[in-house]
C-alpha cells in the first residue's frame, strides 16, 4: 500500500476487527456501529503497522464517546 492509497475505504479485514471490537457493549456502542458504513481510512501508522486512522463521514449520527470506545484486542493473522 502506498500514501496514493488514502483515504480509501475500509477493507474486509478492517470492518471484521471493528466489528470484534463493537461486538463488547459499553456506552455508545450502537452509534459507533452505525457510523461504519460511512468510515474511510484517512491515515495509517508512520511505523509501517497496520494501524490506520479512521475517519467518518459528517452524515453519520454522532455517537456519544468522548474518547476512543473502551476497548482493545489483539488480533492474529490466523484468526481472519
């Protein structure tokens, strides 16, 4: 992948782990659910992980967190 790449839409495997980390209820969780569809890699980890920054799309509903949604998970290749 290369910086032509961004923003771009999120990939299977992306949408799979958001949807693991959503799948654990906590305030907000809905929203942040409904806001998928309309989310877009914007960005990705200077390192060279995976990580990418998300972006959603202003016609979304906002969701109630103030922060990043309270949870984490580590995933392995195996596992998708």
């Amino acid at each position: 992948m290369t910086g032509d790449d961004i923003p771009r839409p999120l990939s299977d495997i992306e949408r799979d782990v958001i949807a693991r980390l959503l799948s654990v209820p906590f305030p907000g969780r809905d929203e942040l659910r409904a806001q998928v569809p309309f989310a877009t890699v914007e960005g990705r980890c200077g390192c060279g992980c995976v990580t990418v920054n998300l972006a959603v799309d202003r016609a979304a509903a906002p969701a109630p967190v103030l922060s990043g949604a309270p949870v984490s998970a580590d995933i392995s290749d195996d596992e998708f």
